[in-house]
C-alpha cells in the first residue's frame, strides 16, 4: 500500500520535531521535511504531499491565506489546520480557506493521524468540529445570513472556487463526462479529475451531482433542471 506523504509547515522546530516522532510510528504515512522559512510553493512541487499539516500561526502570509493559495495551486494535496486554540470564528476561516479539518495541537498522535487519514481518502473531518465548538454552527449561520442580506451568499460560498473550477462545473452540469469536458477545456482528463476533486473537497459536497445543486441554486452557474438524467460516476471515478 503507498503511505501518505506528510508534510509539516509549523515555525516552531520543537513541534515539527515532535509531530516527526509521533507520527513515524504509523506505517501509513510518509513524513517529509519542510523548513518554513523556505518557498513553500516550491517544495510542494517538488515533493507533492497527500496531506500538509498546517500552523494558523505561520509566519510571513499566516496559515488561513497560506491554505488558500495551497488549494488554489495544488487541488489534490489536502491541508489539515493546526492552531492552538480551536475557536468557532476561526473555524469559520479555515473552512472558507479551503482546508478540510481543523485541529488542535493538544490533539492526541491517534486522532492526528485518524485526520489525515479521512483528509487523505477525500473527507472533510472539519465537519466533526461543529459538535467540538457548539458556537461554531451558530457562527457560520450568521456569517452567510449577513452576506445573504448583501446580496452576496453565492459569493461567499464559492469564493474560493477558482475561474476553472467554476467553468468544469458548468461542463459538469451540461452532462459531459471527464474526457468530453477535457476536449472542451482543451486540458487533460486527469486535470479535470483533478478541479472535481478540489470542487468536492471545497464545496463539501457528496458527489458531482450534488455540487452542480449547489452550484446551481447559488447562481454561480446555470445548469440544466433535471440533474437525475445524467448518472454519479462509477466508485473511483471523477
């Protein structure tokens, strides 16, 4: 079985140090080694984590706009919100930012590692904090009843969605399987596999048809009335 490559962005040595030690323990997983100081960027290409481990504290951009450019330029790779101190308004960041799961740093090595492993297989563990955090369900609510009085819920929700993103997802709600989308797009299959996925993980959503429903009923796209006409993809497929 191929092990999840983690990386570990924290500017604290002694802690990346410590998450090394704890996690090389599981057989699963992969542990890169990453000096913040460095370009991030770069060393994501170069070593293209499954799963990136990440200070809300960290330096120079901070972790909720670092998250975002990660998701942005690496929709496959999953980022897992480290932060101290798990509060509701900023759980409402990191979702909005794009990452999947948000952890404290007291977390245990087995629910660490349990993370990354639903973060890896497509999950979003980001979900179970709203039981952690009862304000947080509360918090969002108001963040996007706020907008929706601005006229700017759709907004909001699929801020984040990259031009692309948005036009695969009109394609998507057209009918058009990954390889007719790709000719459309005029890019590789295995690229439109890829915004699906990032799509998915974004949105929280369950499955293609289900982002073209929200896709649609938040007027970021126009699609057809009857999504049951055209079928989910096969397990695996995307």
């Amino acid at each position: 079985m191929e092990r999840i490559k983690v990386m570990i962005v924290d500017k604290q040595t002694y802690f990346r140090d410590g998450l090394h030690q704890a996690l090389s323990q599981e057989s699963d997983l992969k542990l890169l080694d990453c000096d913040p100081s460095q370009n991030l960027i770069t060393m994501i290409k170069a070593e293209s984590p499954g799963v990136i481990l990440l200070d809300i504290d960290c330096p120079l951009l901070g972790g909720v706009e670092l998250c975002r450019k990660i998701v942005r330029h690496f929709p496959s790779t999953r980022v897992v919100m480290l932060t101290p101190n798990p509060v509701a308004e900023e759980l409402v960041e990191v979702i909005k930012s794009g990452a999947v799961a948000y952890l404290s740093k007291n977390a245990t090595t087995e629910e660490l590692a349990e993370t990354i492993r639903q973060a890896s297989c497509g999950q979003y563990p980001a979900n179970d904090m709203f039981a952690a955090i009862p304000m947080a369900a509360e918090e969002v609510l108001k963040n996007f009843r706020d907008m929706a009085l601005m006229g700017k819920a759709g907004q909001v929700v699929g801020a984040h969605l990259t031009f692309r993103e948005i036009e695969v997802l009109n394609c998507v709600a057209s009918g058009n399987t990954n390889k007719e989308v790709a000719q459309i797009l005029q890019i590789s299959e295995q690229t439109v596999k890829n915004h699906i996925t990032s799509i998915l993980r974004k949105l929280n959503a369950h499955g293609r048809a289900h982002a073209v429903a929200m896709a649609i009923r938040s007027g970021w796209i126009t699609g057809k009335d009857d999504l049951s006409r055209w079928p989910e993809p096969k397990a695996g497929v995307r």
